[in-house]
C-alpha cells in the first residue's frame, strides 16, 4: 500500500475548508466587496434587531437564507452567517445611498430593486422580504 492513502482521508477537511474559503472569497467579489469598499464597519450594535432574509442578490451574488438584515432609522445593516466571513465584512449602508425602489411581480412573488450608491459607481441590490420594503423609511423614493 502507498504510504500516502491512510492520511488521505485526513487531506480532506483541509482541502474541503480551503476550498469553500476561496469560493467564499470569490463570491463577495461578485458584489459585497464593493459594498464593504465604502460601508464596511467592525460589528454590528447589539441592540439592531436583525431578520433573515430569504432572498437578497447584491451585484450578481445571489445570497438565499444567508443574510440577515437590521433596520434602524439611520440605515441598513447586512451580515452573513459567521462561517462566509471571509470577504463578507458587516456593513452599515445609510438610507441616502439607496436609489429609487423599483417593484417586479413575477406570478405570485414581488421582488424589489435598487441601486447603492458607493461613490462614483453603484451596486444593484433585489431583495424579495416584505419585511425590508416596510422598513425603508419614506425618504427612499419608491417606482411602481
């Protein structure tokens, strides 16, 4: 027997871990790093109530039950699940970066969109939680 198969069962949680840190990695690039470029922030207050969100695409990163949103009157806090930290800092996006809300209904399901303003560029931003639509404060023009 080669004296390399008895440890190969060992590579593989090395090799697994590395390997969903890179796709992790490549993921926010697609999206939250311009993001966190500009609204990146340490951690979140303890006192933001946050909620999962079912749906949220940000760039062209689609994040489904992995982002968890709080809303305070100030801005939008996003965070993942603790194990996509690796290029998916907290952020804090305050409500003036947000572009007008655009609604799509597509059979029974409304999904919403807009664009984050980050300084010279933006970022699309759906989202299909009514919970979050309710919360976007009145200032945020709203497109029907």
């Amino acid at each position: 027997m080669h004296p390399l198969v008895p440890w190969l069962p060992l590579l593989f949680l090395p090799f697994f871990a590395g390997l969903f840190s890179l796709i992790s990695f490549m993921v926010s690039r697609m999206g939250w790093h311009r993001l966190a470029k500009q609204y990146a922030v340490e951690t979140v207050p303890a006192t933001v109530e946050r909620t999962l969100l079912a749906h949220v695409r940000i760039g062209l990163a689609n994040y489904k039950n992995s982002v968890r949103a709080g809303a305070t009157s100030q801005g939008l806090w996003l965070t993942t699940w603790k194990i996509f930290f690796l290029g998916h800092p907290p952020l804090f996006v305050p409500w003036a970066a947000f572009g007008p809300i655009r609604a799509q209904k597509f059979l029974w399901v409304t999904s919403y969109s807009t664009d984050i303003d980050c300084g010279g560029y933006s970022v699309r931003f759906m989202f299909s939680s009514d919970w979050l639509r309710q919360t976007i404060p009145a200032s945020v023009p709203v497109q029907e």
